[in-house]
C-alpha cells in the first residue's frame, strides 16, 4: 500500500473542519443580524449568552482539534514508520466517516443518543489505528 494513501482522510478530516469552521462563522454572523447576541459579545465571549446554534458549532468546532489531533498523528506515523497498510487506510477512512455522521448529528437535529453512540464509534476506531500501528510497527 502506498504510504501517501493516508494523506487522503487526513485531507477529509480537514475539509470537515473547514466546513464547521465555515457553519460556525455563518451562525454567528446570523445571530448578530438577527439580533440574538450584540456583536460585541464576541469581543470576549461575556455579556450574553450564546445563542444555542452558534454555541453547538463552536463546540464541534473546538472539538475537531481535540481527539482528532490523535488521528492526525496515527497517520502521519504510520506514513513515518511505513505502516499505511491496507487496514490503516480503511480504518482511517472509517474514522473520517465517523466524524462526518458526528458532525452531521451535532449540527443537525443533536439528538444525544445518536451523537454519543456515533462518538463511541470514532473513539473505537481510533484505538483500532493506534493499536495496529503499535502491533505492526513491534512486529518489524
């Protein structure tokens, strides 16, 4: 398997991150136009509360670079340690995948059932990587 093949969730993770980036900024933008929080609110984040749409994409926001900073360096040693093997792609890929369908939820309609089991998932996977890059990488 090409080492490089795990370049490609890790652009994925990022487009995701981009686009909550981007739903972030247009929820908070629309709060203010519509009057739900005064603009200087965001000066230093006191003064009003949030308003709940807003506050969501700022939290899967945050949370992109939270777990997923795990993510980006089992890949990035799997390519170091030449370990990008066919099931650390499809791993990685079902990582990015679950993070999507979080991120779906999360922004969506957040029902916290769904959103919980789908986290689990992302978490389960995310062992898997890691323990199949420390198993290959011992078994060198």
């Amino acid at each position: 398997m090409n080492d490089a093949a795990l370049v490609y969730p890790m652009g994925a993770l990022v487009a995701l991150t981009v686009f909550v980036l981007v739903t972030l900024f247009r929820r908070r933008v629309g709060a203010v136009r519509t009057e739900q929080v005064p603009a200087k609110y965001f000066r230093v984040y006191q003064g009003a509360a949030e308003p709940e749409a807003s506050a969501q994409a700022s939290r899967h926001f945050t949370n992109l670079f939270e777990a997923p900073t795990l993510f980006y360096v089992a890949c990035v040693a799997a390519i170091a340690t030449h370990q990008a093997t066919l099931v650390m792609t499809v791993l990685a890929w079902a990582y990015v995948l679950a993070r999507v369908v979080h991120a779906w939820i999360h922004l969506g309609a957040n029902r916290l059932t769904p959103r919980i089991r789908i986290y689990g998932v992302s978490w389960l996977v995310l062992v898997a990587m890691w323990i199949t890059l420390l198993v290959n990488v011992a078994s060198r």
